[in-house]
C-alpha cells in the first residue's frame, strides 16, 4: 500500500509541470474599435506571448466597455490591455494588477489627448458655448473620448449637468452623430481625428486636452512569480524600431512597449477625482 502511495505521489509531481505548460492565459483587450479591427490588430501579440511563455495565450475582446471592466475586475483576465482610466479602475478593485509597459505609438508616442470636435460650419467657437448641448462621447469609462474632455469642460467653467452627453460605443459613430445633427459636439482622441471614417475635413478641433498617459498592458491578476516575470520579459523585449516588433505590433498601430510605473497613472486618479469619477 505504501508502495503504491509513493508511486501515486510522484506521478503527480511528475505531471505537475505538464500541467502548468497546459494552462491557459487570458488576454483582455478592451475594445476601442470594432472587434474585428481588434482582433486582427492584437492576434500576432496574443500569438507572440504564447511562443515566448509556452502557454497558450487566449485573446478576449468583449462586446463593450462596461464587460471589459467587470470581467478585469473579476479577475477573468491573466493579462490586459486598456486605458489609461480603466486601468486605475483596475488597480483599485484589483490590487494586485501590475503594470508592466506604456504603449508607445507612431503619430503620438507614449501620451494621448483629448479633443472636442464640431462641425466644420459650427457656430460654437469655444467650450463656454456647449452649455446646453448635446455632445456624443465614446464611453464613460473612455480615457481620451470623454473622461479627458470632462475635465477640460469643467476648467472652462461648465458641470456635468450643463450639458448632455449621449454614448455611441465607438468614434465613427460620435462623429457621424455630429455630422447628422444628433450631436451638436463630439467627443474623440485627437490622434483619431484623421482616421475618422465620415472624413476628418467635415470637423473642426475645438479643443485639445493636456497629455496623459498612454495605454498601458498589465497582469490583471495574482499569478506565479516565474510566469509574471516570463510575461514581463516577453512585452518589454518589443523595443520601437525592431523589426520583429514591428511584425507583432504594427497591425495593432503601436511601435513598441515602453517601461512604465503605477505613480505615473496618478494624473489619471486625479483627473477621475475632478469629474466625480473615483
């Protein structure tokens, strides 16, 4: 009998590395684009960290914003990819989370803005002028399609109760809402102002927002020190100008991953503070 325990016993140890080479890790990537621009931009990273761990990298991009943070925060998630606002979201519910890298990109480098757009033809000419209208925004948990630009209202003199705001998901919609008449202002990154679908020659820069942070990636949650220092490795070897990196990252549009610490996300904190969001 004891012969047989022992035997029992080390066929498990055995296994046990087998079975950590079976598991599977969770990339959450919260959808900033339609899933399918997502899909196609992130496939080549999940499929990178899954030859440079030895783990099969699993990408999530969930139908909205509002999913993305309660599947984070239920820690459904091994690694992320979001905003600058929910990731300080993130951390708070999830203490744990580990930020590892900025993301770094070719228009904008390591920070992004804010900015208001109208029509090309609009009568409002400044941010005082908004009072009373209906502004289209991506998201409530969007960093640089509301969160920013709610500040920037607040500085310029207005509550959240002076205008209303309408959520369209993503910055086609926002601006096609602009230019249809549903909006009288838009809500969008600045750098997406180029990108927009309806052309970005139909609208006018109204304002642009101060810089925050980039997107950062980030364990979602506590994991074996081996493997978070595996995954650590992994994204911080995507360096701007390798060309492997360019490969992996350029169907997502990022350059390369840059070092980044959790103090640097504080202005975000602060920012979230200001517009009752914390």
């Amino acid at each position: 009998m004891r012969s047989r325990i022992l035997f029992v016993l080390f066929a498990l140890l055995f296994a046990m590395p087998l079975l950590a080479m079976a598991k599977e890790l969770k990339f959450g990537v919260l959808p900033r684009l339609t899933e399918k621009e997502m899909r196609e931009g992130f496939t080549p990273l999940a499929d990178y960290l899954s030859k440079e761990l030895g783990v099969k990298v699993t990408l999530v991009i969930p139908k909205d914003f509002d999913t993305w943070r309660k599947e984070a925060e239920a820690r459904q998630y091994d690694i992320v990819y979001t905003n600058p606002y929910l990731y300080v979201l993130l951390k708070k519910a999830v203490p744990e989370t580990e930020v590892i890298a900025i993301a770094s990109e070719p228009e904008i480098g390591d920070d992004i803005k804010g900015t208001i757009i109208v029509k090309k033809d609009s009568p409002i000419k400044s941010i005082a002028d908004l009072k009373g209208k209906t502004i289209a925004a991506t998201d409530p948990g969007s960093a640089g399609a509301y969160l920013v630009q709610m500040v920037m209202l607040k500085k310029a003199g207005l509550k959240k109760e002076d205008v209303k705001v309408i959520f369209e998901k993503k910055r086609d919609p926002v601006a096609e809402a602009v230019l249809s008449g549903k909006a009288d202002a838009g809500f969008v990154r600045d750098d997406d102002v180029e990108k927009l679908k309806a052309g970005p020659e139909k609208f006018r820069k109204l304002a642009v927002s101060d810089p925050i942070p980039n997107w950062p990636i980030a364990i979602a949650k506590k994991m074996d020190s081996a493997m978070a220092k595996k995954i650590k490795d992994a994204i911080l070897k995507l360096k701007k100008g390798d060309l492997k990196t360019i490969s992996i990252l350029g169907p997502a549009r990022i350059e390369g991953f840059v070092p980044v610490t959790d103090k640097e996300y504080d202005i975000m904190r602060e920012a979230a503070k200001a517009v009752g969001a914390w």
